[in-house]
C-alpha cells in the first residue's frame, strides 16, 4: 500500500510538471509575436533593425512631408527633432492624423525607409504615447509646452 501511493504522487508531480512546461511553452509561443518594442527615429537612424523585426515608432510628422500617392498609399517623415525617418503606409489614416502632430506607427524597417501596417494618432490635443513624449525630451523638445521647439 505504502509503494503505491509512493508510486501516485510521483505521477501525480510529474503531471503538473509536463503541465506546467507545456503552459509556459505555449503563452511563450502566443506571446512571439505580441511584443513590440519601441524605437524612436533617433536609435531607428543610428542602429537600423532587421528587416524582420516588427516594432512601434514614433514622433512627431514632420511639417510639408506628408505626400498622398496613389490610392490610399501615403509617405511622410516621422521625426524626434534629432533624426527624421521616412514611413509608407498603405491604408486610411486616422481622422486626427496630420502634419505636426504626435503619432505612433507599427511595422517593419525595409530598404532605408519604415513601412507601416498601423498608424495610430494622438487621439486629443494634450494626450502623447510617454515614449513619444520621452524620446522628444531627449532632443530638447517639450510637448507640454504651448510651441515647444527643439534645441538650437
């Protein structure tokens, strides 16, 4: 009796173990492709990534960049005031997209140029994403301020 309830908890502990590894495995490969990092135009320009690697950028749309192509194709400039970085996106635009304004942008560096497949916007006139808001403070710009420029 003793050797069998020996013997049951040993496959009982060794249940919840292969349980618990093919749960960490599998919100593991759930999560690959959840992940987005960050990168502000400034580390884009100066450590470009692969161009497998999906990642957020964002910054401020740089004033008389933004040019419509065919179709619902745009380009721009997204910039933190130390470097600009060009973006494509195919798609519609957020209604409260436009030039000046903060912007947050999902996809994938491809030959010199970042190529979007979301482009979110600033979704009111006080609201920045805080990396936007943090990568522009590092160039010297204040977005809470009325005006804000970037350092001479």
């Amino acid at each position: 009796m003793r050797g069998l309830k020996k013997q049951r908890r040993i496959q009982v502990i060794a249940l919840a173990a292969a349980a618990l590894v093919l749960a960490t495995g599998m919100i593991g490969y759930a999560m690959r492709d959840g992940i987005n990092y960050y990168r502000a135009p400034s580390e884009v320009v100066a450590d470009p990534p692969a161009p497998t690697e999906l990642f957020r950028i964002g910054g401020m749309v740089e004033d008389g960049s933004l040019i419509r192509g065919a179709g619902e194709t745009v380009t721009f400039s997204v910039t933190d005031y130390g470097a600009s970085v060009e973006v494509s996106y195919t798609g519609i635009l957020p209604d409260l997209f436009a030039e000046g304004q903060g912007m947050v942008g999902l996809g994938r560096w491809q030959d010199g140029h970042f190529e979007a497949q979301q482009i979110l916007a600033k979704h009111d006139e006080s609201y920045m994403p805080k990396e936007v808001t943090e990568s522009l403070k590092a160039q010297g710009y204040d977005p809470a301020r009325d005006g804000g420029a970037a350092k001479e």
